[in-house]
C-alpha cells in the first residue's frame, strides 16, 4: 500500500469537515424569528429540496432565515459545504424561498416558493422595477420626470407604473409594496391579485398651474368630482369629510377609502400635479411605513434662474418654464413653450416678465420681500377687466409683473435676490 495515502485520508477527511464548519458555523438567520417560524422554515426547506441529492447536500450545510413579516411569511435560503448556495444543484445559485407558514404551526398548511430574482429596470406586474440600495435603515426614490423624491422602509420593492385615465388622459403610479408578498405574487405564475401596497398616483392638471382659485380649494373640488379620487360621498367610512393636513409644507386633505382593501388617502398639488397618496390596510405596520413615506416627500425642487444683466437671481419653481430674454425683458410662462395656447390671449395671461425700469406703473403698496423694498400695486386690464400685478424694486431698477392673482408666481417673486 502506499505510504502516502494514510496522508491523503486524513488530509481528505480533514477538507470536508472544514467545508461542513463553515457554514455550520458561518450562516445565521438575519432576522429574530420564534421557533415555530424556524420549524416551518426546516420543513420547507426539506419539502422544496426533495431529491437524495439535494438531501444529503442540506444535511452537510446550513439555512437561514434573511427575512420575514408579521403575517407568518419568511424568505430562506440554504448552503451546502463550504457555504456554496444550495440552489446550485438547480443552476440557481441566487434561489430564495418564499416560505409561507400554517398561522397553528402545522407543516401541512406550508406553502414554499421559489423566489424570482429581477433587476432594476426589469418590467413586471406592477410596473418597471426600480431598486435602491438601504442606507441609515431606509431606501430613497427620485424621479426627475415627476419631480419627486422620498425615502420608504427596507422591506419594500418600488415600481413605476403608467396608466390611463377618464377619457384617456395618461397618469403616473409608484407602487410601494412588501417584497415578500410581491415575490410570492410574480411566483405564482406571473402574478394574479397583487399585495397590498402603498401607491402614489399622479395625475396632471395643466390648468391647476393657471388657475385663480387656490390650490387646496381646486383639489378639494377635484376630490369631490374626479372619479379617480376613489371619494364617494355616499360611502360611510368617508362621510363626506375631507381632513386638512400637510405634506412637505404642502396644505393637503386626508380621507378614507372602503374597497377590496381599506385605503387611507392623502391628496396635495405642486406644479401641474394632483397626488394622491394612498396606503392600503397591511396589518398593524402600514400607519408606520407609510409614515415614513410622507415625512420625506420633497417636491418641485426649485431651480435658480440668474440674469447678470439685470443683476439678480430667482428661483423657478416646478411648473413654471423659463420663456427666453428678448430686448431687455425676462419671461417666464405658466404654459410650456410647445403649448398651442402660447401664441393666445391665454398665453399673455401666464407670462410673468421682468425688465428694467425707473419708475412703477402706479402708485403702490410698499412692502419688503427677502430684506428689499418693493412698491406693490395693481390695474384693472383695458378689454377683459383682468388685474395686472406690478412689483418694482426701487433700489435696482427692477419691474415684475403677471396677470390675474397666481400663488404661484407669488412664491417665485419672494425668493428673489440681487447681486451686491
């Protein structure tokens, strides 16, 4: 016999007990889970890989549990020998379980499922995946098209989505949904009845932007008569009360919704947009994480126009666009450049232009605005009996003006400032 293989039976045998240690020793659950969640979590496991194989392989490595909800779901996933992800005897070697456990604790009422695996910018059910990584425990979402940014908890996948309306004006819908139960939903044979979810739904009113009235009073009245509010007068959960609250500093209504899921729904405008903010019932957790949402809302960030010419800079908010310079004169519109209405009537009643000029066109109120002095006053137009608002800015020259009463504007001429 050789000498060597005493050598080689020892080294062999000493191998194979380090790749059994190491995830003996190495893999964890990641989440605290109670013992029967860990029972069910073992016999799922055993039921899913059900081959000798695949037997023998799970008995000389470890699972673990990497997740799990309140309504007795849990994700698992399993390593063989020198931790090497037990899904690739399958070639899936990033396969997670879905392991949907009996509430009593019997195996028999356990449902495994394998978990689909999606990148971001893939298209499923609810809408083109958008992944984020979690930092200081949240994920964070921008969207440059809506204008929109927010944070949300670790637990959830967002996705874009595109719908179509009443009378086939186009929306936008962000859905924010529990990752387990989404992953459970795509598993079952490409969806079927989606979870529930959080949603932000948005919806684009060119002439909230333009209009006289507020924007709490346009989104009361839009509630009240859209059927995309979901609102019914009629329906007891609502009692036709519409609750003030804010979001972002934005003034919003707060109403319930009765439907396949008890919503709460919260509504706000910036810009063009309605927003309806809604969280359907997800157990005792939903008030909290969708919380979190709403706290980090930040909407139509501002951004600064700066004219070296006339000496000063403003910030232009979402919905206003920025017009060109022509002969001295600044113009900013309420409409975009390719509206129709532009080259109307309409379109002189969205400008607001800034110029030059050493005197006001009237007599004025004389307030301060961000530590200047400004004369504030206002005409009657000639033909349609509109008002003209004129801010002048004696210290520098300087003549604002726009038509009609726009908050809009309003907000847009307070954060002006003037080169030292």
């Amino acid at each position: 016999m050789n000498k060597y293989w005493p050598h080689i039976v020892i080294g062999t045998v000493a191998i194979l007990l380090v790749g059994v240690a190491i995830p003996k020793l190495t893999v964890h659950d990641l989440v605290p889970v109670e013992t029967r969640l860990k029972q069910c979590a073992a016999f799922g496991v055993n039921q899913h890989f059900d081959n000798p194989f695949e037997r023998l392989a799970l008995f000389l490595g470890e699972s673990r549990i990497t997740r799990a909800d309140n309504n007795n779901g849990i994700e698992v996933e399993s390593f063989t020998m020198f931790r090497i992800p037990l899904g690739i005897l399958r070639g899936q070697p990033d396969v997670k379980l879905n392991i949907f456990c009996s509430p009593a604790g019997e195996p028999s009422g356990t449902q495994v499922m394998e978990s689909p695996s999606f990148a971001d910018g893939d298209t499923v059910g609810l809408g083109v995946f958008r992944d984020s990584s979690i930092a200081n425990g949240v994920k964070a979402y921008q969207s440059e098209r809506l204008d929109i940014s927010f944070k949300y908890p670790p637990g959830y996948l967002l996705f874009e989505g595109k719908g179509e309306g009443v009378g086939g004006a186009e929306y936008y819908v962000i859905t924010v949904a529990p990752e387990m139960y989404v992953r459970e939903a795509i598993a079952r044979i490409g969806g079927g009845e989606w979870p529930a979810s959080m949603h932000l739904s948005f919806y684009r009113e060119p002439t909230l932007a333009v209009s006289n009235i507020t924007p709490l009073d346009y989104l009361e009245n839009w509630i009240r008569t859209k059927s995309q509010s979901n609102f019914v007068l009629s329906d007891p959960a609502q009692e036709g009360i519409l609750t003030p609250t804010e979001v972002a500093g934005i003034p919003s209504l707060k109403y319930r919704v009765r439907g396949l899921y008890d919503s709460d729904y919260l509504a706000f405008t910036y810009g063009e947009w309605i927003v309806l903010a809604s969280a359907d019932d997800m157990g005792e957790n939903t008030d909290r994480d969708f919380q979190v949402i709403l706290d980090s809302i930040r909407v139509g960030q501002a951004q600064t126009y700066t004219n070296k010419s006339l000496g000063f800079s403003i910030d232009k908010p979402t919905g206003v666009y920025f017009m060109g310079e022509e002969n001295g004169v600044v113009a900013f519109s309420l409409l975009s450049p390719n509206d129709t209405l532009q080259a109307s009537s309409v379109g002189l009643l969205n400008v607001l232009t800034i110029t030059s000029t050493r005197t006001a066109p009237a007599e004025g109120k004389e307030v301060e605005i961000n530590g200047e002095n400004v004369s504030v006053s206002s005409t009657i137009g000639a033909y349609g009996g509109e008002k003209h608002w004129s801010y002048f800015f004696p210290d520098h020259d300087l003549l604002i003006q726009y038509v009609e009463n726009k908050p809009i504007y309003e907000s847009m001429i307070s954060t002006i400032r003037f080169d030292e």
